[in-house]
C-alpha cells in the first residue's frame, strides 16, 4: 500500500512538471521537475522555501539556459527509485527526486540552484537525513533521554534561625561573659638554707655552727 501511494507520488511529480511546461509553452526539463517538487506539499517543499525557493523563482532560474541531456525527467525519476532502493529500501517519494536532481550535475534543474546560489552540499545532506529518517530517530532518542532522567531536586535555601523577640516591658538580655577556669596557685617547696661550716683554729677543732633563723 506504501508502494503504491510513493509510487503514484512521483508519477503526480512528473505530471506536474509537464503541466508546468504546457502552461508556459516551453519543453519540459528537470527545472520543470523542480518545480513541482516546490509547488507540491512535501518535506522536498519545506527543504526549498527554507532557502527561500518556490515553484516561480525556479522557474524564473531555469530561464536562461536549455537543457543538454536528453528526457530528463525520466532519468531523473529512475535514479529516485534506485536510490530509495538502495538507501533504506523504501518506496521512492518527494526526497528521492531532490536527492536524484542534485546528484545530476548536467541536468538544468542542478545549474538552475547553482545560479539560486544554494549550498548544495547542505541541501544535500539535509535531504539525505530526511530520507533515511535519522532526524525522526534523534528526537525519539532525545525524547527518551529527557524522559529517562530523574528530576533534579530542588534546591531550598538555608534560612536563619529565627530569633524570639523579648515580652514586653523586659529587659534585653545580657551578654553572656566567656568562662573562666580557676587556676591554682603554683605549689612552693620550703626553702632549705644550707647548713655552713666552717673550720675555726679555736683550740684546733671545726666547729659546726648551726643556720640562722
């Protein structure tokens, strides 16, 4: 059922381009194709007119020269089918056709960005994520992981302590004074006066005299 809507979805792409070409009365070319791709809603759509391009600007670029290759509509469509083939295996779309109009250098669609003065390379690879889906799989991811992650705590600020006011009519309290701690008066040891002696040549004896008082 995918394939059918992606596969009707590119055939409306190439009708689209060959009214484009019709109304204009000009041959159909890959500008044609590119145009349609921007007048069409799609995520091709949105790459465009991010860089400010829609169907009237493209057509208005793709004025000033012919296209060279020849049927390049056709080529352009087969190379989005081998592309999606390749890429994801999914059925061709929109992203396909951009991606297949881009890698074609000769084609008027390419030269007609060029003279737009679109960066090719980031248009690009914008619509290669697209297609493969990886910007799809980074929000699943991202989602995953803000889901996944606990809830910070919420941080409560320290507030003071709350001081009691004084009742009424009472004196404020004093200032308490630091503790002192009672020290002993250091311990005296008792003096002793040594004894003295002395040799007294009274009758040829030592007399021992005894300490004063």
């Amino acid at each position: 059922m995918t394939t059918l809507r992606s596969e009707a979805e590119i055939v409306t792409f190439r009708k689209l381009a060959q009214e484009l070409a019709q109304g204009r009365k000009e041959r159909a070319t890959s500008v044609h194709l590119l145009a349609a791709l921007a007048a069409r809603p799609g995520a091709a759509r949105e790459l465009l007119r991010e860089r400010r391009l829609d169907d009237e600007a493209l057509l208005k670029a793709g004025r000033s020269f012919d296209e060279t290759a020849p049927d390049a509509i056709a080529r352009a469509i087969t190379s989005a089918r081998e592309l999606a083939k390749r890429s994801t295996g999914a059925a061709p779309g929109g992203l396909h056709v951009l991606l297949a109009l881009l890698a074609d250098r000769r084609s008027a669609a390419h030269r007609a960005l060029e003279i737009a003065g679109v960066d090719l390379a980031r248009l690009r690879g914008a619509a290669m994520q697209q297609a493969i889906g990886a910007i799809a799989t980074r929000r699943v991811l991202r989602w995953r992981r803000r889901s996944a992650r606990p809830a910070a705590p919420r941080a409560s600020a320290a507030r003071p302590p709350r001081q009691r006011a004084p009742p009424p009519g009472s004196s404020p309290p004093r200032p308490r004074s630091p503790a002192t701690v009672a020290t002993r008066p250091p311990l005296r040891t008792p003096r002793r006066s040594p004894s003295r002696s002395f040799r007294s040549r009274h009758g040829g004896r030592a007399t021992k005299v005894a300490p004063r008082s």
